[in-house]
C-alpha cells in the first residue's frame, strides 16, 4: 500500500465517512446492520456529501463529587451546577486502568483512510507513557494485523467491548478508543431526538455489518459499576453521541441539554463515571489528515497534543483547549457528553 504525504491531503483533511450507505438493522434484536452499498468518501472537507438514508440535519438541544477532583482556580466562584442523583459517583481512577483501542484504515477496499491505524497505535502509547496504563492491559485491533483476533472485525470489536468492562470495579478507569469510518442510520427505537442512530464501521462491515451506538452503550455503559469511569475517544464522522450519552456540554462548561428522547432518558443515564469526547457533532464529518509528520486523525491527534501540554484541565478547558487546536484547520467541532450530568469545573483524570 503506498504511504501517504502530505501533498495527498487535501487542506482540512479528508471525511471519515463514506458516501452514501444504506443499512438495515434491528436495534434491539441482534443490533448487527446489512450494508448494501457503500460509494466512495468525498474529498472536499467543507462540503461532504454525506448521505445516509436521508442524510438529516442533526439538531441537539442546546453529582456527588469526591476530593479527588480539584476545581480550577480561575473558575471556583462560577454559579453552582445541578447536582446529579446521590448513586452517582466520580471515579477516583485509582484502580485498574485497561484499554481498547481500534484503528480502521479499510486497507485496499474503495473507502479507504490512511491515518486510523497510526491514531490507535499512537493512543495505546500516549497511554502508557503519560496516564499509567501498562502495555499488557491495552488491546490493538488494526487491520494492519497478522494475527485475525487482532484485526478490527465486527466481532473482535464487540469482543473488546466486552473484555474492556468485564470485572469492572469502583475507581477503575477503563478507556475506549475507536479511529475509522462513522455514519448514521434512522433510529427504530425513537431514542434520538433527531431520528437517527450513530454507527460505526469495522473492517468486515459490508458482510458482518455495523455497529450502532445502543449496542456500545449496551454492551461499556450499563454494566458499568457505580463510581467506575469510563472515557471514549470518538474520531470519526457523526460522533458527536456515538456512546449514546445524553448530556452534552457547551465550551462555557454549561449543559446543552439531553440528546437523548426524554421517556429513554432514564435507561442511557449510568451512576458510573462515563465520558465521551468525539471529533465532531453528530451533522458533522471528521478529518483524516496529516499531522506531527504522519497520517492522523485530527482529533486523535489534539486530544493527545491538549493532554500533553498540559495534563491539568478541567473538562471545560480540555473541551476548548482540543477545539483551539483544530480550530483554524479543520471544519469539525469536538464534543463531550456524559452519562451523568458533570460539574465541567472539575480536574479530567484518566
């Protein structure tokens, strides 16, 4: 395969969403989505012509905290946030750290990208280097793999999935990366205010199919133990709820609301810590660029550049220190949303 440069991106980067893909899927039963056709992604990044069974305009409407976390100083005398219900709990993240981190490149097929694989190695090492996590609790699924339980098929992901939140305790701090193709299908269960699910595209989709965001929820969020944290790492298109949490966040640290329909409300909300930041809105496409002299996903890559420079963030700050970095390049928006409503002044730990 070759190699990419620099010269082969255009300015922006590249959406990390196909065309068009039409899907059908039981959102309850089974949740495994058949593609019939997928066309080739656009290239032009301020204008992707994405569509996805009727591609919609997305619209979203705009707890007990422990002594762990430490409220920034600049921030400390903001008006106070609504208190989450008393089982919730921040977690501690001083118990056992694990991670699964997956990078899709479609290697020869026509949807191909070219930095995934590089995000999700380059996350399993910012892991390890800069937030304690050990080499031996991290699974990497490339599709740049020898070995078949190590590429990102359908079925290995779901696997992951699983091996990430089994056995899950208190103050655990359990991470989630997911770097490839995301796209949208109309939701059959009416939990989304705009109609439509997110999904996201293993190597084998076109054969084993999707897999949609009530299933990841599913299978990392509602296991989860009371007080254990789980963080996602979104960079792909149409991510901005891909874990089907329902409280977004603004910049200013305040809540948009929920994205969730309000009768399914109740059944996406966790009493344990789960964090989602993703590359873009759900109407929004992600890029695949260039950056740090290699192919990357721009969000992967201002994530761990944010988090690097300064490893003392309040969510607030992370939210808009990640958006700054993205801001004159790339026509995408970072989101962060959770299972519970947050104070956004506190310190973000992993």
């Amino acid at each position: 395969m070759p190699q990419p440069t620099p010269s082969s991106f255009p300015p922006g980067g590249v959406p990390r969403s196909p065309v068009e893909i039409n899907v059908e899927y039981s959102s309850r039963n089974g949740h495994s989505g058949h593609v019939h056709h997928t066309h080739h992604h656009s290239h032009h990044p301020n204008q992707p012509q994405v569509q996805v069974a009727q591609q919609p305009q997305a619209h979203r409407h705009e707890h007990a905290s422990h002594p762990q976390h430490h409220v920034s100083s600049q921030q400390q005398h903001h008006a106070p946030v609504e208190m989450p219900s008393p089982h919730f709990e921040y977690s501690k993240c001083t118990g056992r750290k694990k991670a699964l981190c997956v990078g899709v490149n479609y290697i020869g097929m026509e949807e191909q990208l070219s930095g995934c694989v590089n995000d999700a190695k380059n996350v399993r090492s910012f892991l390890i280097r800069h937030c304690g996590y050990k080499a031996e609790d991290i699974v990497l699924l490339t599709d740049d793999a020898t070995n078949p339980r190590q590429l990102p098929t359908r079925q290995n992901m779901i696997d992951g999935m699983k091996w990430l939140v089994r056995s899950a305790h208190k103050h655990d701090s359990l991470f989630f990366h997911y770097s490839g193709h995301g796209s949208q299908v109309k939701d059959r269960d009416g939990d989304e205010l705009d109609g439509y699910d997110e999904v996201i595209l293993p190597v084998d989709f076109r054969k084993s199919g999707i897999i949609v965001d009530d299933l990841m929820n599913e299978i990392m969020v509602k296991p989860l133990p009371t007080g254990c944290r789980l963080t996602a790492l979104f960079d792909s298109c149409h991510s901005g709820t891909a874990l089907d949490l329902p409280f977004i966040y603004h910049s200013n640290g305040r809540l948009k609301g929920s994205a969730i329909a309000r009768k399914h409300e109740t059944a996406k909300m966790s009493s344990a810590d789960v964090i989602s930041f993703s590359g873009c809105t759900d109407s929004q496409s992600s890029a695949d660029t260039w950056e740090g002299g290699a192919a990357a996903g721009a969000m992967s890559y201002a994530f761990m550049e944010s988090f690097r420079e300064n490893p003392n963030q309040t969510y607030q700050e992370l939210l808009i220190s990640v958006r700054k970095v993205l801001k004159n390049k790339y026509n995408q928006k970072p989101q962060l949303s959770s299972s519970h409503k947050i104070d956004t002044r506190l310190q973000f730990i992993l």
